[in-house]
C-alpha cells in the first residue's frame, strides 16, 4: 500500500475479553464481546461497522457476527491466512479496505477456546490435518512433528546454533515478559514473574531448544481491532493509534506454519523482506520506543529482533542478556507479557497493547511511547500516536 494512503488510517478502538483456561461460554459469544468492546472504544454504533477481516482459522462466521453485533450492510469482507503470522497482516488488510475506501470502519477480530475446548500444544489429530493445512503438514506429521512446540524446536535449532545462542539465552526473555506480565491484571501470569533458575528448571518439551517456559500460553478469549480513517479515530474517546509504516511479505519458498523448506533454513526470509521494506520510508529501528513481537515460543523473537533490523546482527545475545527488552531496557518487548505471559490469542493481543502504549492506556505505561512496532513474522506495522 502507499505509505501516505496508509498514515491515513488507524486503529481507533481496542476490546477484549478476560483470558483464561476455561471460558465457559462458546467461541462465537467471545468473538460478540471483544467485538462490541472495541465499537464501544472506537466511539462507534455497530451498525456504523461495514467492513469484518479475521483469520482463515476463526470458526466464527461472519453471517453470525453481524446479526449478533447489529451490523446492518457490509461493504468488505476478508480473511487471512497464517494462523499467528496472519495478525498484523489481518489489520493491514483493514487498512487496506479504510485507505481505498472500499469500507469506512472495519472490525478485526480473534476469538477461541484454545484450552477448555481444544488443546491447541497438544498433537495434531488425522481430523485436523485433512481440514486444514493438510498439503503443508502432509509433508511432516508423518515423521512425529505433530505439535506446535516440535514445529518451532527443529525451526529454530538451526538459526540457534548459526549465531551462538543456548536454552540458557532464551531464558532472559522468558524471564522480562514474564515480568511485565507480573504487574499486568489481564496476564496469566500476574503477581507471578520468574527467575532465570525457574525456567532453567522448568521441563524440556522439545529438547535443546524449547522448555516450558519458552511456550505461549493456551488460552480462551478474544481480541477486536477497530480501522478506521486516522481523521475518525482522532474523534474516538480515546483517540487512536494512527499506521505510520506497515509491510508484508511472502517468499516463493514460504510455508505457514514452518521454515522447512526454504533456502535460508537459518533465519526468517518474510521478516527480513518487511524489514526491508518498513524501514524504506521515514522511519528507522532507532525510532521505536517499544516492539510487540509475536511470540508463540520465546525464539522467535530473538530471530525478528535481527531480521527486523530492531538489534544490529552480532550483538543480539549481549543485547538480550544485558536486560535491553526489560524495564528500564533499550527497547522494551511485549509489556504486556506477550503470548508466554499474558494469553494467546494469535498475536491480537499484542496489536491491542501497542494501542495501548501510543494512547496512554498500558498497564505497564512507558514514559514516552510515540512509535511502537508490531510485527508478526510475515508482517509488520508501526503504530503512532496521534497528536
């Protein structure tokens, strides 16, 4: 998309329900709640809503949202693919629709029972592989890789190795999200932060490369986004957080679950390319105050810290180490506590707190956050608060 059509959107509201292990109530009426929370947010009418994006994966129509929301007419409808991957990508699809203006406020949204009604870590089922990513996962489940964790540890056990870095290293992450998750009322783990020995000691599940405590949570909830024209959320209650850059990419070598098969099986090709291509305009990595990065499993942040540009290649272990992602850090990551402290929804929840951050809302407030990353593998997107 053009970079100017783009500054000219934003996400005007935010909403969510409460994360937990057992909802009680079904996928559809989370999808209902976080909904409406974030119309109300963006000062909006449900029928004022014209325009739905959510994920391929979501098993909430849209010909039950609408009527249970009160939107009157589409005018757009989309669906991403990706699974997590597709959550930056899904709100830049909105803006996309806002910027054409092929809708004028469309709702995002994510919403699952990710643990009371199916054990998303748990193994990959002959029913599930044969409905959904059955030619990608045809090609590996047969050989064991029939979990989440397992995906990710032969993933990243090779871009570990390439620059140096050890379980003990991941462990410095787990710990800082875990620490804003500590003094954040919606995280799992709220008044629970870790030390470096609790997650050295925490179990393996895929060994060498991922413990427990380098695993998301499995969680019940959802997470909605509201898109509209930057000139609209600036009328929201309370304001909104404006597009300033955004990018995607895909590689002709790309899958969307795993890295197995591309060329570079040591890094992440996507990312690289939206770094790329995010940093072409104004802005730098030396501009971000802070970055949401998705984080299904602690190593995937450490390989979009440098194939974002976020920390100079070479340096990251030291930057990791030294506290940079933390309080008082260089480049605060995932206050919020991320998907391994807060839930898992996808990464949705990470957008809603770099809203947070720009509007002043964080329950983990930084001083002066102006510029905010969000990236999630194959997309990107700057947030920016509108003055």
């Amino acid at each position: 998309m053009d970079p100017l059509r783009l500054r000219q959107t934003a996400i005007a509201g935010v909403g969510a329900t409460e994360f937990s292990k057992n909802s009680g109530r079904s996928e559809l009426q989370l999808a209902l709640e976080c909904s409406r929370a974030a119309i109300a947010d963006a000062g909006l009418q449900p029928s004022e809503i014209d325009g739905f994006v959510t994920f391929t994966v979501d098993n909430n129509a849209e010909t039950a949202l609408a009527p249970g929301l009160g939107v009157k007419q589409l005018r757009w409808a989309s669906r991403m693919p990706y699974g997590g991957a597709g959550s930056v990508a899904a709100v830049l699809q909105a803006a996309t629709a806002v910027a054409s203006g092929a809708a004028r406020a469309v709702l995002v949204w994510r919403a699952f029972n990710e643990r009371s009604q199916r054990r998303y870590g748990q193994p990959t089922t002959t029913d599930r592989v044969r409905t959904t990513d059955s030619v990608d996962t045809s090609w590996y489940t047969p050989f064991g890789l029939d979990t989440p964790a397992k995906w990710a540890g032969l993933q990243f056990q090779r871009y570990m190795a390439s620059v140096g870095l050890t379980n003990s290293d991941l462990g410095h992450y787990s710990v800082a999200c875990r620490d804003w998750a500590s003094t954040n009322p919606a995280a799992w783990f709220y008044g629970r932060p870790i030390t470096h020995d609790d997650h050295q000691n925490s179990r393996w599940i895929a060994e060498p490369v991922l413990r427990l405590l380098d695993c998301c949570q499995e969680s019940d909830g959802g997470v909605g986004l509201v898109v509209t024209s930057a000139e609209r959320a600036a009328d929201a209650p309370s304001g909104g957080a404006r597009l300033a850059a955004g990018a995607l990419r895909t590689t002709t070598d790309f899958n969307p679950i795993v890295g197995f098969y591309g060329d570079d099986l040591a890094g992440m090709p996507a990312a690289r390319a939206v770094g790329q291509a995010l940093w072409a305009g104004e802005l730098r990595p030396h501009d971000m105050d802070a970055a949401m990065l998705y984080d299904a499993f602690s190593p995937a942040v450490f390989v979009q810290l440098e194939e974002l540009r976020l920390c100079p290649r070479g340096e990251l272990r030291e930057f990791v180490t030294s506290g940079q992602l933390g309080r008082g850090g260089r480049l605060p990551v995932n206050t919020h506590g991320g998907l391994l402290g807060e839930a898992y929804i996808h990464g949705m929840n990470n957008i809603a707190e770099g809203v947070r951050q720009v509007r002043s809302q964080s329950a983990n407030q930084l001083p002066d956050a102006r510029n905010v990353i969000v990236a999630s593998g194959i997309a990107a997107m700057v947030l920016q608060r509108l003055d």
